[in-house]
C-alpha cells in the first residue's frame, strides 16, 4: 500500500477509531473466514489491531465444519428437524469438545497472547432458555453472568487477609501497595503482557521492598511505602504514555467493574483463595501470634521474618486480583470495611474472618443491584453499599447498647 493510500486510510478510520476507544464490540464469526487459511490469519490480525487501538473485543465464533468432522469419525449420526441440526446429548457432547477443545484454542492462539478463551459453562457464565424441545439442546441466551462466584472468591480472600491486614494495623502499607501496583500495570501495557501479571510481580516485589526498608533503622515505615507508593504511580504513567497505539483505557484498573472479570480473573482468586485457606488453616495459631505481638512470638520460636514476609506476599496479590472488582482507587476498602464490621460483633480472630467473607459477599450482592438499577460503576457501588452497612451496624449497635444501659 503506497504512502498516500496509507493516509487516507488512517484519516478515514481516525474517526471510528475515536468513538470506539474503550469501547466493547462484539464479533460474530464463521462460514467461509473460518475454513480459508488465509483468511482466518487476516481476521485474527485485525483483531489484534483492533485491540492496540483500544477496542476491548468479544469473538462469538462457530466450528461447523470441525464439529461435523469430528461427527462423522466418532460415528454419531446428525438428525436434522425441518433444516436443523438436532442437538442430542451426544451431539453436544461432540460440538463441546471440539469448540472448548479445538477451535476456540487454536483462535486464541493466533492472537498472539491478546486474548483469552472461555466456554459458556465455565462458571455458568451463559443462561439459556430452551427454544424448541424437538431440536435438543439449541437455546437462546437470556444471560451471561461471571459475578456471583467472581464476587464469592473476592469475598473469601479478602476476608481472610483483610482480616490480618486490620489486626496487624497494615491499613496504610497496603493502600500504598495498592497505588503501587499501577506501575506494574503500566509496565504490562508498555511491554504487551498481561497488565495482571506485571502487577502482580510489582506489587510483591513492592511489598518486600517494604518490608525490608521499614526494617532498617534508618528508614521510618511510612517513609518506606511513600517511596514505593509514588514510584508506582510515576511508572504507570510513564509506561502507560510510552505504550504503543493509543492510549489504553484505564478505568477498568482505576475504578473496577466487576463485569468485565474474565476466566483467568476467577481462576487467580479461586488458585490465591485455596492458598490462603491452606496457610491460615495451618498456621492459623502463628499468624495470630505475629499480627498480635511479634516480640511474644518471637519467644515462641516462631520464625516471624519468614511470615511477615509471606503474608505480605499474599496482600500484594490478593490487591492485584481485586483490581478488576473494584479498582487501584478502592480496593483497600475491600480489605478494611467488612473487618470493621465485623470487628463490631466479635473480637476472635477466626470469627471476623467469617463474618468478614458474608459481609463482603452481602456488599458485592448490594452494590451490583445499586450498579444495575442506578447504572454507575459497580466498583464504586459495592463499596459504597459495604459503608452502608457498616453504619447500619454501627447505629444498630449503639443504639441496643444505649438502651441495656437505660435497663
């Protein structure tokens, strides 16, 4: 393509390329463009551009040809009902071993990393209603819902930490490492990885630049997570500036929007909800020690450095997987409001943490009828509605105190 063909091109699309930045487009694609080799490698790449310039896209995508393939080796015979396929329990057996199986992979990996496959069963993210019973299993989607159990394992994790965060009085260490992981963020869009990944690495990395700074005499812990609270920030906006293309949409990071978590979101908390389960139910006994007084378990021969130093570990990535649900800008109240109301009704470690994942799985259930009924980010509604209850609570309790006392 000549230089002058070039321009017009790009002064053509400039327009459309403004309005659907950030945006979400979703693609329906099959026939002749799947079969064709040479076609499927030109959709597939221009899906990628799309995704450089800032469009966030969605392929719906069949495999007719492989389904029927796959039909005919294994030896089930396809019905047909006025023109359309009968889908039996052994045909959809077929169709979702070669969709989840083949097809969907193979897609995903001329995408060259800038996408991710998922099935409608996974999670139960896809409801149907059935449209006709002579035709099996064909259906129309009437929902497609990835929060409930993202919201569950949000609950659970934060639950857990939270609650050592709040004990050990880490609020502010971990706002800082909060704001600090938006430099892996940016990091990740400027070398083309995940931007959850990068964080991650970052905000860990951070957590034991902390740690290890607030040890030495001549550095005040406040002053330690200053340093890496603005050194995040500074990167993430130099990497996110640097980034090539258009600048990336940022408000999924900076303020959350539970529906929008994919697969591998729910796959990090459910892998970082089992972890931090096994490690509390281990250990339960010295974490209480070390988040209540060091020096005693110290004494105890507890190694405190080594735990310190892990559960600093799962703070920075229990942040990192809510990023999603909330954002950089609120996710620490994620860590602190249920433990504070929590801490109303109970005083024993283990009891907050229950309390704690109900509380914060009520807050996610209210903020997302909030966000559905008022139409504002889901982030902001679900903290806002946690800090409801927290002063419902807190009124509640007051006032039942004021009147055992007049008794």
């Amino acid at each position: 393509m000549k230089n002058e063909e070039m321009a017009l091109l790009f002064s053509e699309a400039t327009p459309y390329i403004q309005k659907y930045h950030g945006k979400t487009m979703v693609i329906k694609y099959g026939g002749n463009a799947m079969i064709n080799e040479t076609l499927k490698n030109a959709v597939m790449n221009d899906l990628v551009t799309l995704t450089l310039l800032g469009v966030r896209v969605v392929l719906v995508h069949g495999g007719g040809p492989a389904i029927n393939e796959m039909l005919k080796k294994v030896g089930v015979e396809s019905h047909f009902n006025n023109g359309l396929r009968v889908t039996d329990d052994a045909t959809m057996e077929i169709v979702q071993q070669v969709l989840a199986g083949k097809v969907n992979k193979d897609l995903v990996a001329k995408l060259r990393g800038r996408g991710v496959g998922l099935c409608g069963m996974d999670g139960q993210m896809l409801r149907c209603t059935e449209l006709d019973p002579q035709l099996g299993h064909v259906g129309e989607i009437v929902h497609v819902d990835a929060t409930l159990i993202g919201s569950l394992l949000a609950s659970i994790v934060c639950g857990i930490i939270g609650t050592y965060i709040v004990t050990r009085r880490l609020v502010f260490i971990s706002g800082g490492l909060t704001h600090a992981s938006f430099g892996g963020i940016g990091m990740g869009l400027y070398m083309g990885i995940s931007p959850i990944l990068s964080a991650a690495v970052f905000s860990v990395l951070s957590a034991f630049g902390v740690e290890w700074l607030s040890r030495r005499k001549d550095m005040r812990e406040d002053s330690a997570i200053a340093v890496f609270w603005t050194l995040g920030m500074a990167l993430g906006i130099i990497f996110t500036f640097l980034s090539p293309g258009f600048a990336p949409d940022l408000s999924a990071y900076l303020f959350g929007n539970i529906l929008t978590i994919t697969l591998s979101d729910i796959a990090l908390l459910g892998g970082l909800a089992i972890l931090l389960i096994l490690f509390f139910s281990l250990f339960l006994h010295p974490i209480i020690y070390v988040a209540f007084d060091r020096e005693f378990a110290r004494s105890q021969g507890i190694p405190t450095q080594a735990f310190e130093y892990i559960l600093m570990m799962f703070i920075a990535l229990t942040i990192v997987a809510c990023l999603r649900m909330v954002g950089i800008v609120l996710v620490i109240s994620l860590l602190t409001i249920p433990q504070m109301t929590a801490n109303l009704f109970s005083h024993r470690f283990h009891r907050i943490i229950w309390l704690s994942i109900g509380i914060g799985y009520l807050s996610c259930l209210g903020g997302l009828l909030i966000s559905y009924y008022l139409n504002v980010p889901s982030g902001a509604a679900i903290i806002f509605f946690s800090i409801i209850i927290y002063a419902i609570c807190k009124g509640g309790k007051s006032v039942w105190l004021s009147l055992s006392v007049d008794k």
